[in-house]
C-alpha cells in the first residue's frame, strides 16, 4: 500500500506563513507525524512539494503505476488550475483533497475548487489535522 502526499505552491512554508490561518507547525513535522501514522498502519508513504504547476502534473502521472491513494493540497491552483484537474481525472486512484484552512469562509475567489468534481472528497478547515483525516481514509483502501 502506497501513498502520496502532494503539497503545491507556497506550502513549503508552512508555520512561517500566515500561521493565524495556516498553523505554526512546518510542513516537515506535519509530515512526519503522517509518516509515523501510515508506517503504524504498515503503509508506504512519499511526500512532494512544488511551487509549479507542471512538476505537480508530472508528480500525478508518475504516481499512476505504484502509488493506491493520493492526497493533495494544491493551493492557490485548487481554484484555477484546469491542467491539474485534468491530470487528476486522467488517472485512475482515488485523489483526497484537503486544504488546512476552510476555503469556503475565505475570500470569494477561494470558494471555488476546480479540482473537487475530480476527487474522491475534499477535507477543508481542520487545519493539519485535514491531512491526518485524509490519510486515515487512504488507510481504510489497504489491500
Ligand atoms: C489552501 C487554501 C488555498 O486557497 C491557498 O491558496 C493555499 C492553502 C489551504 O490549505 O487552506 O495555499 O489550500
């Protein structure tokens, strides 16, 4: 069972930026507490982080052939990037969608999601606990 944590623009500086909204703690702790929780549960677990568009398109292609889940905050390209829509409904395993901070309570540009329609679900607004969420369902589809 393997998994894929995909983080996009401007979340490599998470608990440096706008922790009111986003948190105090770095992507790096976040992700290793989700790493000791999939190894718990006897799971394989990547992380990747991109400030570009096409780098987390072809982070989505490579997954397709070895990878059972992915769970993906695509920040701010959540609300306009059709190409990462695209490749999301180009492969076949389940996408989670998660966003720390509750995107329909924010600005009106963050209200929409172009990339919902083409995931499993979407898990907004319990700041890094949407990831650990998201990653207990991804461990529900262990073979
Ligand atoms: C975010 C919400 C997006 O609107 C924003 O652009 C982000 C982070 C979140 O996790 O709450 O970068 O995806």
């Amino acid at each position: 069972m393997k998994i894929l944590v995909i983080n996009g623009p401007n979340l490599n500086l998470l608990g440096e930026r706008e922790p009111g909204i986003y948190g105090n703690n770095s992507l790096e702790n976040i992700n290793a507490g989700l790493k000791k929780l999939a190894e718990d549960n006897g799971a394989q677990i990547e992380f990747y982080q991109s400030n570009h568009e096409g780098a987390i398109i072809d982070k989505l292609h490579d997954s397709r052939t070895d990878t059972d889940c992915v769970i993906i905050n695509a920040g701010a390209y959540t609300h306009y990037s059709y190409a990462i829509r695209d490749a999301i409904s180009a492969i076949k395993i389940p996408v989670i969608e998660v966003h720390l901070s509750n995107i329909h309570a924010r600005e009106k540009f963050r209200e929409n999601s172009v990339i919902s329609a083409v995931c499993k679900g979407t898990i907004a607004g319990f700041g890094e606990y949407s990831y650990t969420l998201a990653l207990q369902y991804a461990l529900t589809l262990k073979k």
